[in-house]
C-alpha cells in the first residue's frame, strides 16, 4: 500500500495567511523569518498609496521567501458586487502583483470573508489556484474544496493550545495541515505579539514539520493527484512536474517526474 507524505516524508505541514499588507507585516515578518515559518500574504494592489500600507517598492524585498497572493484591487467585498467588477477585482490584481513580485500570482482570500458559489466557479477562468475564507475549521485537515480554504485558525482562537495539539500528533497514518490566518495589525491593536511569537517558537524550526506558503501545499497536493501505479504498485508515473514523496509498504520513496518502477 502507498501512503503519500509531504515533501522529505513528513506528515505535518503548516502554513499561514495574512491580509492586507500594512506596516505592521513587517514586524510579523521578522518573527516569521526568525523561526522558518512560510506563508502567504494577501495584498490589495490599489491602496497601496495609503500612509498605513506598505508601498509598491518595498513589496519584492520585504515578502522575499514567501507568497504573494490577491486580495482584491479595492478590497470590495466581492459577493455585492456584478461579476465583471469581481473579475476586474482579482485579474487586475493578479496583474499589479506579479509586475510586482516578478512571479506568478495564483492565490486569492476573499476580503471580508465574501464568496459566492458564482464567484468560485469563476476563479479558475482567472488563474486562482485556490481562496482562503475567513471561517474557522479548528481542523488539522486538506480542504475539500480548494475555492473554499477553510483555515484551522484566527490566531486569536485558541492558537497556542492550536499549536500543543498539532505537535503532540504523532499517528504516522494520518497527514495533518496547520493553517493559521489573520492581520498583522490585529497585534499592535490587541498587544499580543507575544502569542504570535510564543506560536513560532513552539512550531518552528522543527524537521518534522513541512514550512509551505498557501500555494505550494496547494500545488503539492494537486500534483500527488497526478500519480498513478500499476494495480501492484511496482510501477508509479508521476505525471506532474515536482518530486512526489511516498512511503510504499513501509519504505520511503521519492519519484521524481516520469516513470518510476522497481
Ligand atoms: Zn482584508
């Protein structure tokens, strides 16, 4: 039997996501990067003149190691509005970023939570890989449905009694994803930026754990999707173009793209 682990046969990742890009990120990102921990920072292309939001040149450099991903133009809360601003509002966006980033933008969050079933359908037209929501799941699992990206937590739900049940797993059967979202700017409004760097001193630099921004755990578990073997196992096709991570009866094995057999 094959069981499929995250990339260095580990069975924990953990990922998270950050709206709106104010200055307060790049505290958040001093202490994400002084643990190893990786993610995705959600940005609206069109405010960026604001005093309270980082500017367009800083973007590259300051996000350097993580995800840039759309949050939307405006910032609309997009189930309000006709779809051709919703389109407008995210390839726009998509657009600004990757001029930006010097990469390709495929991530999206929903500003203000807002989605419809409408507005999902039409993501892929657009180039979105996937979209955060803003509801709780309190779960260590894959999404369902990655158009509709329930996160495990807000970091002011729980987080670090979040963070002790997620390092105490240790069912080698089962794969667990860690997705932690919120604002940067809820630390300096709440004071507790002790909690957010109590939580990346617990979970990070840890080998057991798979650091990933939104998009590559997004991306790793489509391309697992692209694997197929022979109804004995003894020949896999990895039909995607990343190494696929796997345990086979037991024994770790890494296929890279194309045809593995033993
Ligand atoms: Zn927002």
């Amino acid at each position: 039997m094959i069981y499929y682990t995250y990339p260095g046969f580990r069975n924990k990742a953990l990922t998270i996501s950050y709206d709106d890009g104010l200055w307060s990120d790049v505290h958040l990102l001093e202490i994400l990067n002084r643990y190893g921990i990786r993610g995705t920072f959600n940005l609206n292309s069109g405010c960026m003149q604001e005093e309270r939001r980082i500017g367009k040149d800083r973007i590259a450099e300051l996000y350097k190691g993580h995800e840039v991903a759309t949050h939307g133009v405006e910032h609309l809360t997009i189930a309000r509005c006709p779809m051709t601003d919703v389109v407008k509002e995210i390839l726009n966006d998509r657009e600004a970023l990757e001029e930006l980033t010097g990469k390709i933008v495929c991530g999206h969050a929903y500003p203000n939570g807002s989605y419809s079933h409408e507005i999902k359908t039409l993501l892929p037209s657009l180039g979105i890989h996937y979209a955060r929501t803003a509801t709780d799941s309190g779960k260590y699992t894959h999404p369902q449905d990655f158009y509709e990206w329930n996160p495990t937590c807000h970091h002011n739900n729980r987080l670090l009694e979040h963070a002790k049940e997620f390092l105490a797993f240790d069912l080698p059967q089962f794969q667990y994803l860690f997705y932690v979202w919120g604002h940067s700017y809820e630390f300096d409004r709440d004071k507790n930026w002790d909690v957010i760097e109590e939580f990346c001193k617990m979970t990070g630099g840890r080998e057991d754990i798979w650091y990933a921004t939104n998009a590559e755990v997004c991306h790793y578990l489509m391309a697992v999707k692209s694997v197929y073997t022979s109804v004995d196992e003894k020949i896999l096709f990895n039909g995607s173009g990343q190494d696929i991570y796997l345990l086979r009866n037991g024994e770790k094995i890494c296929i890279h793209p194309g045809l593995y057999s033993v």
